[in-house]
C-alpha cells in the first residue's frame, strides 16, 4: 500500500443549507468507506477550523491537496458560487490532480457538466457505479504522482474482499442519502420557474418601519370591540387609528411595489415573465411594472375586462413579500394567478420562497411559480390551515384545563391531609 493511499483526502462542497445531508455523507464516507483511513474535509463540521486560522486559508490548502472533490448538490435554483469557487481552487493548476463526482439529490442535475462523474443519489445503479469507481474499478481514482492504484490496493486499503461488500456499500449510501429526498409533496407542488427582485436597503428599512408602526395599532382589528357602546368620541378615536393603521399598511405595499426591481437572469426567468405577458426581458422593471403589464395582457385576452377578483392573487403576493421583509415566513396563497391567455393556460401560485440579504444591506427576494391543480381552490386550503390551527389550540386549551383540574383536586388533597 503506498503512502499517497495512506493520505487519500476527499472534499465535501456543500451549501449552509445543506449541512445535515452533507454530515451524514461525510459520515458513510470516513467511518464505513474510509474505515477512519485518509481525510474527509467538512468546513460545517464541528472542530474543522484550526485554531488562529483563516478558514480561507484553510480551505485553500485543502482543496490544493484533496484527491476527489465531491459536490453535494440539491438545487439548480440556488446561488453555488461559492461551491464553484472551491471547485476552481481544487481543479487548478497548482493542484495535484483531483477527480471531481456531483451527487445530486434533487429534481434536476446542473445545467452544466462540471465534474467526471454526475450521480442521482435517486438511481441504486448510479450510485453502484460511483462506489465500484471509488473503491477501485479500473484504477479510476487519481494519486498526486500520476499514477493510477489497483483495484487490489484499494480493496484491501479499505477493508473490502468482494465486490458484494461494495455492493453493499453503495445501497446504503443510496438508502441513507434518499431519507433526506422530500417526496412527500402532493404531485400538483411543482415548481415552474422563478423571478428574483431586489430591494435596497433604505427601502428595505421603510417597509419594516412602516409595518411596525402598523403593527401597534393591530388592536382596532380586534373582535371583541362593542362600537355600539363606545362613545361617539370614542368612535372617532377609533375609526382614525383605523384609518393610519390601513394608510401605514398600504404605503408599505406601494413602496415595495414601485421599488422592488426584477434582476432578469437566470435560465428559468423568462418563463415567469411571459407569465406577465413579456415575450422579451424588460431592462428595467419594477413589480409594479409586471403588475401593469400582466393586467393589460389580461385585458386584452378577455375583451377588456379585468374583475377585482382576477388580480386578489396580487396582493396575496404583496402580502408574502412583506412577511419576507420581516423575516417571517410564507404561507399558502388563497388566490392563483390566472392565465392572461391560451397560450399560457395554467393557474400558478407565486411564493416567496426565500431571500437573501447582501452585504450592502439591500435584500433579494426569490419568488417562484407553483403549478396549481385544475380543481384548486386556495380558500379551501386556507380554510384547512386555519382549521388545523384551531384544532390545535383547542386541544392545547383542553389539556390546559385537564392539568389545572388535576392541579386543583391536588390541593384539594394536600389540604385536606394538613387538616
């Protein structure tokens, strides 16, 4: 066995999301592959980092020394800039040379060939493959001296004596990988494509400011408010902190309508935007912008005619990129957005997704298009939301009451013993 096997180092890129299925990679990798032999590099994994050490610095000298780079990849949506910067530095010149394998665990692969190998983590013959490669089919992995190990060495090196027990290997890996594959969607949860927005910083600060001002006044909403017994004064007391609550509320959404501006790239963009009627990307445009030309589309497509109730799903969609701006997270969508012709005939849900902030301050919003079923009906889930909710507290005000009950007929014994 030579030394360059002893010191057979492999590099996990992943994304922060990604985390907990890149641990249990690394784990297959180094305590059942590995047997503990060699080194398997995780940055997310606790104790990585050396001590007084520039993680850059550090993660450079392990990708100049690693012998196969592996990249986690779960989705062709997400931003993998920082991954592809890792695979540049592992893949260069000044590096030894280095075998590069994507296991992807999602829909859709990289658009992209980046690597030697692609594996769908979904295929048990993919996954066979790439472990009969790993564990030394054809002298596949490459040593820093140009040279190729046998498929003997590494078999012994990593405690093998049949291919079945490879085999073995590569089913655990594919069973274990698969947990972290969420299936369980209805079939009508696809996503379609997606548009990203961004919103600058000052902006972003005047919405939040502007939602927090309204959200102290949240109280005129309450239901248990008797008008009937308030004074007159009282009345109008109310009615204008009901007016500045609704004024605070409807200037947060005019300012991210008319500042929220689309960043058009991406290859999934411009099927969002012949959704709103544009054949080409516009330059500059701004959701207000969309809006507009989605309803002219529409007008044009139904004999001039747009009803209220046609474009509710838009300030649904204001609604979320609010709670976004805040934090918080999204919820299901009571309205579709409606097709503004034939040739784009599906209803679609717009979610805000997720966000970024940048280092600037300002923040990117990525609102993506679910395909709705032809029989949705979106209070219907609302309604089961709100439902569930209800249930919830119900049970949690009935388990309230059994505990205090129990707590009452406790004391009842305790003071009775003391008597």
């Amino acid at each position: 066995m030579s030394d360059s096997t002893k010191d057979f180092r492999i590099f996990i890129s992943h994304k922060h999301q990604d985390t907990h299925l890149a641990k249990k990679l690394h784990e297959i990798l180094h305590d059942k592959w590995l047997g503990g032999n060699g080194k398997v590099f995780l940055s997310s994994l606790p104790g990585s980092g050396k001590q007084g050490k520039n993680l850059n610095t550090e993660l450079t000298e392990e990708l100049r020394r690693t012998d196969l780079f592996i990249l986690l990849f779960t989705d062709a949506d997400e931003d993998w800039s920082n991954c592809m910067w890792e695979l540049g530095v592992a893949t260069g010149s000044q590096t030894k040379a280095t075998r590069v394998v994507t296991l992807y665990c999602g829909n859709k692969q990289p658009l992209v060939r980046i690597s030697d190998l692609t594996v769908s983590v979904r295929d048990d013959k993919e996954v066979a493959d790439f472990a009969a490669n790993f564990h030394g089919k054809d002298g596949w992995l490459i040593k820093d001296e140009g040279t190729r190990e046998s498929e003997s060495a590494l078999l012994s090196y990593l405690g093998l004596q049949s291919e079945d027990e490879v085999n073995n290997r590569a089913m655990f890996l594919h069973e274990e990988l698969s947990k972290f594959i969420n299936d369980s969607s209805p079939e009508w949860i696809e996503r379609l494509e997606y548009l990203k927005f961004s919103l600058e910083r000052s902006h972003v600060e005047s919405v939040i400011e502007l939602r927090e001002k309204a959200q102290k006044l949240s109280f005129v909403n309450q239901d248990h408010i008797d008008f009937k017994k308030l004074e007159d004064e009282d009345k109008q007391k109310h009615q204008a902190l009901r007016q500045e609550y609704d004024s605070l509320r409807t200037k947060a959404t005019m300012l991210l309508q008319s500042e929220l501006v689309l960043s058009p790239d991406g290859p999934l963009t411009q099927g969002a935007l012949n959704r709103f009627g544009y054949t080409v990307a516009p330059k500059k445009a701004t959701l207000k912008d969309l809006f507009r030309n989605w309803e002219d589309d529409y007008r044009s497509n139904h004999n001039g005619h747009l009803d209220e109730d046609v474009i509710q799903w838009q300030a649904e969609l204001l609604s979320d990129l609010s709670r976004a701006t805040e934090g918080r997270s999204s919820r299901p969508s009571r309205f579709a957005m409606p097709a503004t012709s034939s040739n784009n005939s599906e209803e679609v849900l717009p979610v805000v997704v997720r966000t970024r902030s940048k280092v600037d301050g300002s923040v990117v919003y990525f609102v993506y298009f679910f395909r709705a079923p032809e029989d949705y009906s979106a209070n219907a889930v609302y309604n089961d939301f709100l439902e569930e909710t209800l249930a919830d507290l119900t049970d949690d005000l009935t388990k309230c009451r059994e505990e205090l009950n129990n707590a009452n007929l406790e004391i009842a014994r305790l003071t009775n013993e003391t008597q």
